[in-house]
C-alpha cells in the first residue's frame, strides 16, 4: 500500500500499513474474527506491544482490518504473500514465541 497525500487535516489519521499487516499476522496466527481481533488488541499488551501501539493510541477496528484485507485481495497481494516464503517463516517463528510464552507457560518470563 502507499500513502496518499492528504488534502487537509480533517477526520481520522491515516493507520499505519504495518501495523494493519501485523494485525492481519496476529488474525491469522491465532484464527480469530475481526471483531475477536479487535477485542484482543485493545485486551492485550502482548498484542499492543508486537504492533508498536502505546495504551493510549487508538486500536484499528474490525472494519477497517476487513477493508485493509480487501484493498491487498483486490491488488492481488494476500495471495502474492501466501507464496512467499519469508511470510511463512515469519509466521512458524511467531507460531513458535505463541508455543513458548502461551498459558501453559505464563511464569516462563518470570524467571
């Protein structure tokens, strides 16, 4: 995606790409809705923290994650990312962080 120009300042902030590309990572990892995706963001530091939003900054919300998705499926580029292997690297490291800091071993950072 690129960064359009804005006219003036009114309305919303533009959402960063990475952030929303992360948020499609953490959707994907986790097999959770939109709206699941949103609620955990706004629940979560651990998820805040992996999209580099601080506890004030405003979470995406499911519609804009479903409007992000369909802007990359309209220029062809979730199924460009399925085919690239650094994608799915990324996405077995992030599987293995969710294997070792998962539930079961909360107390693991507390050593």
């Amino acid at each position: 995606m690129y960064e359009k120009p804005r006219k003036n300042n009114a309305g919303r902030k533009a959402i960063d790409a990475i952030v929303m590309f992360k948020m499609l990572v953490l959707q994907q990892l986790y097999n959770i809705s939109d709206e699941e995706l949103e609620y955990q963001v706004n629940n979560r530091l651990s998820f805040m923290r992996f999209l580099g939003l601080g506890l004030p900054e405003p979470v995406p919300d499911a519609t804009i994650v479903w409007l992000f998705r369909q802007q990359l499926k309209q220029q062809g580029l979730i199924e460009e990312l399925k085919k690239q292997e650094q994608f799915h690297t990324l996405c077995k490291d992030l599987h293995q962080i969710k294997v070792c800091f998962g539930h079961k071993h909360e107390n693991y950072l507390n050593r």
